[in-house]
C-alpha cells in the first residue's frame, strides 16, 4: 500500500478532531449572535433550531400567534458580558436588546440574561430574563447563574 493511501485516514482523522465544538465562550458568542441575528431578520423558525428542544415549539407558536412577523421589530443588540460555569455544561450572555411591537412604536429596552446549556456538542439557548419573549422566561424553580470562569468583553 503507497505511504499516502496510509496517511490519508490520519490527516482525516486530526481534521476531524480539529473541527470539534468545544463548551467555552469561541462556541457561546457566535450561537447567542445567530440566534439573536435570526430573530431581528424575523426567521423565528431558524432562531429556534438555536432553543432547547422542548421550548422550540412554543417559541414558533408564539410567534405566529403574536404576528411578529409582520409586528416586531429589533432596533439594537449588543452582547455584554459571557460567562461559562466550570463544569463547562451552562452558560450565560447578559445583553441590551432595543425593539417595539407594533401597534406600539414605543422602543422597548432590557438588559437581559440569556441562559444556555451545552448539549450535544452546541450551545443551546434554554431562557431569556426579560426581552420580548415570554415564553422563554425561565422556570420558577430555575437555579442560580453559572458561577464565572471566563469572563468576556463582547468588544473583543
């Protein structure tokens, strides 16, 4: 067998490991991005392929019930501070999120937290603390934040 049918499984084998998702902030940033992208671009259905899956239904309900397709409207998103807990399986993202909902034009504006949870492979989005979304508004008996293990400016 030619040494580089040989070295081929193994230079597949490291690209593959090197394209492996990992539980820390390099993960966290871009899906608390996306999902908040998805959301301003009004492409709900896509934004909850970024949701825990057993909020993503009621989330897609409650968007076609409020007409936010059509209703709501983002003005401004900025990422603040992340954190991931040291056990490295939840996170949070604190945010300013600007938006109305129409018939209002009033501008609506929270800081908001946003909790994830690391599951199979990704970060996931399981609550939001404020914001126009209600139905991701944690459980009652939700815990405590992650405690701090890497603290990010969003800036950077």
């Amino acid at each position: 067998m030619p040494s580089s049918a040989r070295a081929a499984p193994v230079v597949l084998l490291l690209a593959a490991c090197a394209t492996v998702n990992r539980p820390d902030l390099e993960t966290l940033k871009p899906t608390a991005e996306a999902f908040h992208q998805r959301v301003r671009f009004k492409d709900f259905r896509g934004a909850s392929e970024l949701i825990v899956p057993e909020r993503r239904d009621g989330f897609v309900r409650a968007r076609d019930s409020a007409n936010d397709e059509k209703d709501l409207f983002f003005t401004d998103y900025e990422l603040e501070e992340a954190k991931v807990s040291p056990d490295l399986r939840e996170a949070s993202i604190v945010s300013k999120l600007s938006w109305y909902r129409l018939p209002s034009t009033t501008e609506q504006r929270a800081t908001l937290t946003s909790r994830f949870a690391w599951r199979q492979g990704r970060w996931l989005l399981e609550s939001q603390e404020a914001g126009p979304f209600p139905e991701l508004l944690p459980a009652p008996d939700a815990g405590t934040p992650p405690n701090t293990v890497t603290n990010a400016d969003a800036g950077t």
